[in-house]
C-alpha cells in the first residue's frame, strides 16, 4: 500500500514536470487511435446501415459474425498484421512495419466490428418512416442517409465512444506491429507494459492516469453532443 | 448512392496517404534484447552513435528469440543478441553476415536472502541448479526462448536434470518481469548481471551464485543478408557494426555502470 502511494505521488509530480518524451508517447496514443476511428467509423456506419436497411440472405449471419468479431483478442489482430506487412509477408514491400500507419491500420481493424456491431443496434432501433419520408420528399439517398444518422446520433455517438475506447487501451496490437520504439510508435499502453517490467510503477500510473484524464475530456466533449441525457417527453 | 460511397472510399486513402511520413534518410531499425535495453545501456549510448554516425535507429526491444525471428523475416536491419549457438546458426543458415562480439558480461544465480535450498556461494551452476531441483524450492524460469532462457535450459541440460513439477515456474516474461515475480515469490532464478544490477534496489532477492565457467554471457551484433533481403539498409547497419569496434564505444561500454559496478566488458578486436 505504501509503495502504491508512493507511485501516485510521483506520477503527479511526473506529469506536471513537462517531460517532453511523456508529451510524445501521449500524442502518439492519440493521434494513432484517433486517425483509425476517423478511418474506420464512415464505412462501419454505412455497412451497419446496410445490414439494418436491406434484406437479403446471409444478412443475420453477418450480424452475428461482425457481433463474434468484437471478442477477437488485440494480439490475434497484431499477429495478422504483422504476417502481412512483414518483409517476408504478402505486402512487405510497402515497408510499413513498425510505423505509426501499420499500428492505424491494426486500430481500425480491431474497432471496426464493435463500431458495426453498436450502430448496427442504432439502426435497428431507427424508424424506417425516416428513410422512407426523406425519399418520398425528394431527398437523394445520401441525403436521407444523412437524415437517418442525424436521427441515430446517439446511438452511433456511443459506437464511437466504445471504439474508441476499445483501441486507446490496447496494448496487444500495438507492441506487436509498431513495435514500442522510443520517440515513435511507443503510446501510452505499450509504455505501461514497459516500464511495469522496468519496475517503474511511478511512471505506468502516470501514464494510465494521464489516459483516463484526457480520455475523460474526450467523452465530455462526446457527452454534449449527446444532448441532455434523459428520455424524450 | 454511388457518388455517395464513392466519396467515402476516398477518405480512407486521403487519410492514409496523409499518414505516410517522410523517409528519414538513414534509418536503421534493430532488434535487440530486453536485457540491453532494460539496463539502462541504450538510453546512453543511442545518442552519441546517432549523433556520430548521422543516423536514426529505431530501437525493438524483444526477447533474443523473437529478435532473431525478426532477422529471418527481414523485418529488421541489424539485431543484438545475447545466444551464442543461436546466432552462429542464424549467421550459418544466410540470414546475417557475421556475428560480431561486442561485449559480455556473466549470468548469476540469484534467490531469497535466507536460500532455503542452499546454493550460496557455490560457483559451479548446474551444481546449483540440481540442489534447487532436490530441495524442490520455487525455481522461476522465463520460458520465452531469450537468450537467458536458452542459457538456463543448457545448464538444466548439464546438470542432466529436466526440470518439471511444482516447483518449477514458466513465466513466459521478460526479464525485468521475471525477477519480479522471483522477488514475490521469494523464489531462485537466472538472470543477467546487466539487469540484476540494475533492479537490485528494488528486489528483496540477494546474488547467491556467480563466477562460474559456463555463465559466460556474450553480446554479438549481425548485420541482416542485404543477399536476402535487398531491402535492408545494410550500409549503414555495417557503419553501426563499425562503430561498435571503436575506441569510443568501447569507453562508453566500459564506463557504464549502476551504483559503481560496471555492467558490460567491451570486447577488443
């Protein structure tokens, strides 16, 4: 408990010393996730929508695949990018091991079935009069999209939220494909995971702590977009 | 609805060209060992060969199996490792030049201050190690293909024990870790003088055995084939190489040390 206290203590006094090598493991951590999540949440949105708009066989299948695929865990998916862009793998020539774009990639695959998953659930839960008044008043269909998302923001605000929580936090994927090199593609878990076997709890709690706080401004921000919380009257 | 997708298809790939940085003109990526990175060595002695040699290395800290792995794929320019037979057969197999030995220092056997099993001071390990067997204390063992795990397996081999039941511990952890969960488990285990030292103010465990033949623990460096890999930035993997035989690097090997005891000895060509 003592050492517990301790560790805290000094992790404050670590964060607010202005350590410029801290500063960059955090913009790594969210630069990265936040680049995958922009990547992958239009495509996730548009496929949860087709799934929930369209009728066609296979389609609960597919539901409940991309619904498995969230359980897949982080290391799995930093395994398979990593054979792919390894020098000996399929796409080694586009050299992209162990860079920032190899670690997004391996984000947006890992977000991409919880963020289907989630806003496939908005949808479904969405009334299709939306869609079909939209059209009927001469909307395009990307129009009447547009007015269908704006109906399920929430829902899908959620799905963003919960995707992003699922890639700022993993430390499987990104150890495994960026490789946890000092100055570049270290982010915060990977640094956790480090200087934990360094012994160098002070500098992990810092770091877990300095996540939660920004990840805390983060879903505040989120949170207004998310209206007043109560149910519709 | 087509011109619709067609837009979004376009996001990703602008996104993603955006991400795609500039190349750094000499950028030498090496695998190397937890042990060298977590004692502290690299974080002085990356900057001055950057500094001299006019280039960036991205440094992978992993276990020596994993580096050499690293190696075979051409993932990697240059690896430094600390397994002997290991590298000699990665060299020996085409997948590096040469292995060439820059510095070592020795394993040491270390345990609980009151070693229940009774191995202080003793200096022969696959001695040690059969006394840990018999008296059936907690043995941890990193069980990660390192080097220090490839190192534990030829003394278990020498002492003609093969180690197995309770007290015998698979982590599956690097070495840092490892010795934390010795330290918990107030139990024996291997390690590299590198990394004992420097997490020695932390550990409840005391160095019991040390100074033995066969605890010789040795560095190499091997430049990956640009034969096969083409891709591989062997010139400036090779000036690495050639830095490491200099005077310089020698002194700053040398000098390196944790509460006044020296962790490396450079070997002199």
């Amino acid at each position: 408990m003592d050492s517990l206290s301790a560790a805290t203590a000094e992790s404050f006094r670590l964060l607010f010393s202005g350590d410029v090598a801290l500063w960059v493991i955090i913009f790594t951590s969210f630069s990265v996730s936040l680049k995958a999540i922009l990547v992958a949440a239009p495509f996730a949105f548009v496929v949860a929508f087709l799934m929930a708009h369209l009728r066609y066989p296979g389609r609960r299948a597919m539901i409940a695949g991309f619904s498995a695929l969230q359980s897949i865990p982080a290391v799995v998916v930093g395994l398979t990018v990593y054979l792919v862009f390894s020098r000996s793998g399929p796409l080694g020539d586009l050299k992209l091991l162990f860079t920032h774009t190899s670690m997004v990639i391996g984000q947006i695959l890992l977000s991409f079935p919880l963020l289907v998953a989630l806003s496939h659930a908005a949808f479904q839960a969405a009334d299709r009069r939306v869609w079909e008044t939209s059209v009927t008043l001469g909307a395009t269909p990307s129009r009447a999209f547009m007015t269908l998302v704006h109906e399920v923001r929430f829902g899908l605000t959620t799905a963003l939220i919960a995707g992003f929580g699922r890639i700022i936090a993993e430390v499987g994927c990104s150890m495994m494909v960026g490789g946890n090199i000092l100055g570049y593609t270290r982010n915060i878990p990977t640094a956790i995971a480090l200087e934990t076997t360094k012994g160098e709890f002070a500098q992990a709690i810092a770091l877990g702590m300095v996540l939660l706080t920004l990840a805390l401004i983060l879903n505040g921000m989120l949170a207004f977009f998310q209206g007043r919380g109560v149910m519709k009257s | 609805m087509k011109r619709y997708f067609a837009n979004l298809l376009c996001l990703p790939v602008l996104l993603l060209s955006a991400l795609a940085t500039a190349g750094e003109p000499a950028l030498v990526r090496m695998a190397t060992t937890t042990s060298t990175e977590n004692s502290g060595l690299f974080t002085v002695i990356q900057p001055v060969f950057e500094q001299a040699l006019d280039i960036r290395v991205h440094v992978i800290a992993v276990g020596t199996g994993k580096a050499l792995e690293l190696g075979r794929r051409g993932d990697v320019d240059v690896i430094l490792v600390h397994a002997r037979e290991a590298e000699e057969a990665f060299v020996k197999d085409g997948y590096g030049l040469a292995r060439h030995e820059i510095m070592y220092n020795d394993f040491v056997i270390v345990g609980p201050p009151g070693d229940p099993a009774g191995v202080r001071g003793m200096r022969d390990a696959a001695k040690a190690f059969a006394t840990i067997a018999e008296s059936a204390e907690i043995f941890v063992s990193r069980g990660d293909e390192s080097g220090t795990h490839k190192k534990e397996n030829t003394i278990w081999q020498k002492a003609a024990i093969l180690p197995q039941g309770g007290w015998y511990r698979q982590v599956g952890q690097g070495m840092g870790k490892t010795l934390q969960i010795a330290g918990e488990l107030a139990a024996y285990t291997l390690v590299d003088r590198g990394t004992w030292l420097a997490y020695r103010a932390n550990s409840p465990l005391q160095l019991l055995v040390s100074g033995g033949a066969d605890m010789k623990n040795s560095y190499g460096i091997i430049a990956v084939s640009p034969e096969r890999f083409p891709d591989v930035n062997y010139a400036a993997a090779q000036r690495l190489i050639d830095w490491f035989a200099t005077p310089e690097a020698h002194a700053i090997i040398a000098g390196y040390s944790v509460d006044g005891e020296q962790l490396f000895y450079p070997v002199a060509k």
